[in-house]
C-alpha cells in the first residue's frame, strides 16, 4: 500500500540534522525526496563515530527514502538545474544563511511568481527576522540560549544523548509540510514556512520555563537535588530502573508499594514541593528499599499499581526488548556499502496507507544522472553539466 503521501515531490536542499530528519519523516509517509548536496557532501556524512563500513551512522539514519543528486549551487549552471526541479516539485527545505537562496535565484518570492502551488520552508538557526537572524546555530548553541542548560550552578551542561533542538524541528518541518499540503488542497495555494531551532528549543519547553517565580537551583550532574520520585533508581542487582511518581496520589501509592507507608503522611514529604526540597534525604531512604529487590518485581508492583516504570536500557537490550521487535521500530535495511544496518523505523503508524523505508540513506551523488533524467534533461545535456563539475555521479568502486 502507498503511503498518505505518495505522489508529493520534495526538494531537500537541507543539510545537517534538522531538515533532512524532516524530510525523511515525509519520506518514510511516501513523499519521492530528492536531496541535493554540494560536491562537498552533506555535513553528516563525516559525523561520527559510529562507522560502518566508512558510512555514518548518523546520515543514514535521518537520510533514509530519499535520491542523492550532487548539484555545485555556487555556479550558475548549478542554480538553473536546482531551479528547474524547484518548479516541478510540491515542496522545497533549505537551511541556507538568511539571504543566501536569494541570492542564488532560490528564494520563495522568485520562484512563487512561476510556482504559486510551491510549499518553500526555511530552516535557520533563529528565524528569518529579529536581531539575532544572521547568527549561525548548531543544537548546543540553543540549548545555551534556549535555557535548557541554565539550573543556577556551574558549570552548565547539555543534554548529549540526542540534538532536541535538531530533531524536534525536523518533526515540526514534517508537521508543518503537511499542514501547508492540507491548506493547498483547499485554496490552491503554496506559502512560505519559518521553522528555526531556537523556535524550537522553546517550544519543546513549553509548560516548563519559568516567567516569574525563579526556579530552585541545582547541579546538572547530580540527580539528588531534582524530584526524588521522578528519576532513575538502582535494584538488589546493580541495574537501574525509572520511577515517575507525580501525583499526591501515585506518591501514597507508591510508599505502599517500597513498605514505606508512614512517609505518605510525613509532614517533610506532604507535597511535590517539600518532596523536591528534602530530595537529600527523601531518595536515600527510596533508594535502600530498592535496593533489596531486582528491578524486574518493582518495575512490576509499580506498574500495577499506576506508577509508570520502565528499565534504564542499554543500546543492545533495547535491540533485544520483544515489543520493540514485536512493533517493528528497529527495521533493518541493506546499504550498497555499509550492508545490513538497522534504524529506527517510521515513529507513527497508518493503517490505511502505511509509512515504509523503500531506500536506505543515499550515496553521495548515487541518483544525480537518474534524477535529472526524469526532470526532462536529456543525455547530451546531462554530459555536458558533468564533464563542467557541475553535477557529480556517485560510480561503484568496480566501475
């Protein structure tokens, strides 16, 4: 079955995490993604470790279900060809320095006046206005500006397991293209969309900043002062375990639960807020009771009685977790290079027009020549912009 959006063409002249995270999630819901890189090659394909097999497992993994065609956007030849597709596709991504597509000949207002239908989203690192627009910006430099790192004590860090500022404007580049097709289908007409990472960083904050009231301070590094019954525990065996006990009402629960029934009515820990003021005093005592037990009968008896709980997996155990296998959300795909490598699969499932990986992440320039074949240029004029550098094709080392 085709995906919901099957028949849309995209044009991802994106690089990095962001857009192309993006444009793969359109990908994955049918769109034909083309993504043009420089002979350079997209910044991620040098961003690792982990390798496999010279391939980066970070560009596979955001660059799944698209075309590769290597376009050098810094000749006029280059800006014609990427002209030529941007009019035959329903949407464009670019994460160029404001100013920059415009002066390629790429910019919304140029190509709208031949393309009114053209669905044009800018990714930057703030926007396309304000005082800070021509700041360039990578995912730790918005969790500085965007509050995240800031708990009152030095040194601030970041959180390093994954970009959120990256990925989760990748999500909103999906969401926001689809809402843009929805409006087209009923008006007609394209629009230009301003997705930024700093826009992005807050948002994903939301209900969380503080406009007023200052928040306690405390040390990123150390999990002690934070909320005692929302945080990693350690069992009888060494492995750790979550707790997310919120409510009054999943605290008295949970003192049930750990045999610690008289601290539910403990005027020290009667509130979510003198819980996280006593948080010095209150985990100790969690953490022994804990520790008698293997991970597997609290996560059990915490659940059971509606406090969520879950494992603190490794990379391997979560591989190996059945309802990860049962769900599909670790597919594996075969690479012409870096052969079998597993992603993550498609995060949202349609049954009437389900989301697939039809590719794997392209190589550098792997479709230039197929590509511009089915955009109407013919053999000898795809030579020609070969042999002048302009585009380059990808060729199989036995080639």
């Amino acid at each position: 079955m085709a995906g919901p959006l099957q028949g849309i063409r995209v044009l991802d002249l994106s690089n990095w995490i962001a857009g192309p995270f993006g444009t793969m999630l359109l990908g994955d819901l049918g769109a034909e993604v083309i993504k043009v890189e420089s002979p350079a090659g997209d910044g991620c394909r040098a961003l690792g470790p982990p390798f496999q097999k010279g391939e980066a497992h970070f560009f596979m993994g955001v660059n799944r279900n698209k075309r590769s065609l290597v376009v050098d956007l810094k000749t006029p030849q280059g800006q014609a060809v990427v002209r030529d597709l941007a009019l035959q596709c329903d949407v464009l991504v670019q994460n160029m320095r404001p100013g920059v597509a415009e002066r390629y000949g790429l910019g919304y207002e140029s190509l709208r006046a031949y393309h009114p239908r053209l669905i044009y989203v800018t990714n930057t690192g703030y926007g396309n206005r304000g005082p800070l627009r021509d700041m360039p910006g990578f995912d730790l430099v918005m969790q500085g500006i965007g509050g995240v790192m800031h708990r009152g004590e030095a040194p601030p860090e970041f959180i390093r397991a994954f970009p959120p500022a990256d990925m989760g404007t990748g999500m909103l580049i999906a969401y926001a293209v689809c809402a843009a097709l929805y409006h087209r289908e009923r008006t007609g007409q394209g629009q230009l969309i301003d997705t930024s990472l700093f826009a992005t960083i807050l948002a994903l904050q939301s209900g969380i900043l503080f406009f007023g009231e200052q928040p306690p301070p405390f040390t990123i590094q150390e999990i002690a002062p934070y909320i005692p019954t929302y945080r990693a525990y350690r069992d009888a065996e060494g492995a750790y375990f979550t707790v997310a006990a919120l409510s009054e009402e999943q605290w008295r629960r949970l003192c049930q639960v750990v045999g610690l029934e008289a601290l539910a009515t403990d005027a020290r820990f009667d509130s979510l807020e003198k819980r996280l003021n006593a948080a010095e005093e209150l985990i100790p005592l969690l953490q022994q009771q804990f520790a008698q037990r293997p991970r597997a009968y609290w996560i059990a008896a915490l659940n059971a009685q509606h406090i969520p709980s879950g494992p603190v997996y490794t990379h391997e155990e979560l591989r190996r977790e059945p309802h990860v296998q049962e769900m599909n959300l670790l597919p594996t795909v075969h690479h012409p290079v870096a052969g079998r490598t597993q992603l993550v699969g498609p995060p949202v499932v349609f049954h009437a027009t389900p989301a697939s990986i039809r590719r794997p992440a392209p190589l550098h320039g792997q479709h230039s020549e197929e590509v511009l074949r089915e955009f109407g240029y013919d053999e000898a004029r795809i030579r020609a912009l070969r042999e002048a550098g302009v585009i380059y094709q990808w060729q199989p080392p036995e080639a």
